[in-house]
C-alpha cells in the first residue's frame, strides 16, 4: 500500500541535499509536495526537477521562500499555504546548517546560528502546524537529527549541541502527540554527499577530517529512501545506512564502552595531523 499517494508532504531545506532527494522521493510515490526554503533560485531549480517526476497529472509541486527562523514569516506563509491548499499531512523538517571547528575558536554567533536554524526553526514550523494536525487527529512529523544527535563528534560542539537538542524535542513531543493520532519519526542520517557537507568540509579541524576519513558518504536518494520506507512502517527512529546503525546500537547497548573507541581514533588522529 502506498501511504504517500496524494497526500500533502511539506519538506522544509527542500531545494537542496537530503530535503531534495525526499521531495523527489515523494514526488515519484505520488505524494503532493511543497519544498520551503530560503533562496528563490533553489526553490525555482529544485521545482523544475520536481515537476518531471511527477507520476499523476494533478500532483501538485509547490515552492514556499521563508527563512525558518525567522517565526513571524514561517506562520504567515503556512497559513497562507493551509487556506489554499489544507493542511498538510506530512511535515518533514529538513532544514539544517552545520559549521564545525574547535570550540574555542567558534564564535557565539555560530552557536546561535546553528540552533536557531536546526532547532528553532523545526519549532517555528510545528508551531503552526501541530494545533491543526490535533485537531485534524492525524499527520506525521519526520524531523532530521544526525549521528552528531547522539554523539559527541569531535569539532561539532555547536551543530552537535543543535542536533542533540533535537533528539530531546523530538522524543518528548512523539509522546505528547501519540493520543492524537499523529506519529512522529526522528532521523539520524551519517554523512551525506551534498552541498552542505560541501561547505562544512572547509571548516572542518585536522583531527576531524582524519577521524571521519575512514567513513563512507551516503548518496542523499539512498537516505530518502530508507526515510519513506521508515515512515511507511511507523517507525520512530530512522537510521539509514549501516554506519548510523553500527553507531547507534553502539552508543545505546554497549553504552560507556563506546567512549574509550572514540578516544582511541581522536588520539590517533591528534598524531596524525601533528606530523
């Protein structure tokens, strides 16, 4: 069965990275999809992708330009896109920026940057959102942690701080929600091959590019897959790849025993890049 078909999916970050690679996703299961984003240009490229993979003539893809942070914006343009077109039935908050570097030497404004964006402005959306999915008595809320959400990552105390504030929200809000009907999942995707890893790579410290050297990318259509399939068994946690497993079942059943083989890569990395 296909749960996607015709209904509403809104995907915030939906120009670019994994938010794309889920509208499309989405698109191809024929689900109506609005992508909301910040810059135009995106929005107006990832929409003529979109379009092609459109598998029902009246599928409708649509673009949202609002800047998730910004709280008063995000309502107006949700409202607005609920009197036309109803609320929608699937949320997936995308949106995310990351900035790494010691924590030292990063700067306050990137602390709040990173929370404002990857945590506030999933609460900006939901905000609007959630009153009318409870009234509504049904909907589901995908929100995109990380690997960094449940572990410390060496040069990632302020998108790690951000993601990890994530995975808080996202489990007591499953619980608030669960009598109402709606079912919330919480994603924690490895490292993706897409723009934003692009830029982060740039910031990264020595120690961190020698840490995550050994790791794999995952292609961002293989990440929206495993999400869909996730949503589509009602799961809560959503771990594309086999990395993210690996760690996660690391972190939650070996527990404190993970943290001397973390030490172990930062040391020899530490070394490493002293050379």
């Amino acid at each position: 069965m296909n749960i996607y078909d015709s209904k509403i999916a809104l995907v915030t970050g939906g120009s670019s990275g994994i938010g794309l690679a889920v509208a499309k996703a989405l698109v191809f299961k024929g689900a109506h999809v609005i992508i909301l984003a910040r810059r135009k240009e995106l929005l107006d490229a990832a929409v003529k992708e979109l379009q092609l993979l459109k598998v029902h003539e009246d599928q409708k893809i649509l673009s949202l330009q609002a800047d998730v942070t910004q709280k008063a914006e995000v309502e107006k343009i949700l409202a607005d896109l609920v009197s036309k077109h109803g609320t929608p039935d699937m949320v997936f908050n995308s949106a995310g920026v990351a900035h790494p570097g010691k924590f030292e030497e990063l700067g306050d404004d990137i602390f709040h940057w990173m929370m404002d964006v990857n945590y506030f402005g999933i609460i900006n959306v939901l905000k609007t959102l959630v009153p009318l999915m409870q009234k509504r008595g049904s909907g589901h809320i995908v929100n995109i942690s990380s690997i960094a959400g449940f572990i410390g990552v060496y040069g990632y105390t302020a998108y790690g701080a951000s993601k990890f504030a994530v995975s808080g929200f996202t489990d007591a809000l499953r619980s608030e929600l669960k009598a109402s009907g709606i079912q919330v999942s919480i994603v924690f995707p490895p490292d993706t091959d897409t723009p934003q890893l692009t830029y982060e790579s740039q910031y990264k410290p020595a120690v961190t590019k020698i840490v995550a050297g050994s790791a794999s990318l995952m292609d961002p259509a293989v990440v929206a897959a495993e999400i869909l399939r996730g949503v589509e068994k009602r799961k809560y946690i959503i771990l594309p790849g086999s990395e993210g497993k690996m760690m996660y079942f690391l972190h939650h059943f070996v527990g404190r025993l993970l943290y001397p083989v973390m030490d172990m890569m930062v040391n020899s990395a530490i070394k490493k890049s002293a050379k």
